[in-house]
C-alpha cells in the first residue's frame, strides 16, 4: 500500500520519465537505517547541475537533519529544495525555464 508520500514520489518519478535522461540522470537514496541520516530522497544531476530532493506529504515539513543535508548542498554548490511534488517539480521547471529549456 502506497503512503501519502508515496503518492507525491510517483508523481516526482513521472515527471522525470517525461523530461528524460536527456535531461536528468537521478537516484532514490533509500538507506534502510545505513545511509547517512537526513539524505534527501532523490540525488540528480537536472542539465548539469546537483540537485537534493526531499518529498513530503502535504503539511510537513523538513526535519532539522534534513535541512541541514540540504544547506551542505547548496553550500557546494548545488541546488536543494523539499516540500510536495508540486512544489519541487516547479522548482526545476523554473530553473530549466531561465535556461531556455520549456518541458
């Protein structure tokens, strides 16, 4: 059975099966308890650049550990952003728009 989440990381999966590997190579980080705490759900390279993915479910929020794997991100560089898929969907969709890149 599907959680709420779930739902919001299908979402996030078709979307990245529409823009292709032309556009996004990606990675679910799933730890099981041996990863690093706080990985962000999705690692990926979006036309070149490293972005972190944390989905929720609508009305949650980011734990602290999260956050600050998501800071470290950014602090190298890179981009990182967490919320439903709707939210981080537009995000890259966004990002990709300023880059004249329409999907």
């Amino acid at each position: 059975m599907k959680t709420p989440e779930g739902f919001e990381k299908a979402d996030v999966d078709k979307w990245l099966k529409k823009i292709g590997p032309e556009l996004a190579w990606y990675h679910k980080a799933i730890t099981h308890g041996y990863g690093g705490s706080g990985a962000p759900d999705y690692l990926l390279c979006l036309n070149g650049a490293m972005w972190g993915l944390e989905i929720k479910r609508p009305g949650k929020e980011a734990t602290a550990i999260q956050e600050r794997r998501m800071q470290a991100i950014k602090n190298a560089g890179g981009h990182a952003v967490a919320g439903t898929a709707d939210v981080v969907i537009e995000a890259m969709t966004d990002w990709l728009a300023v880059r004249g890149i329409v999907v």
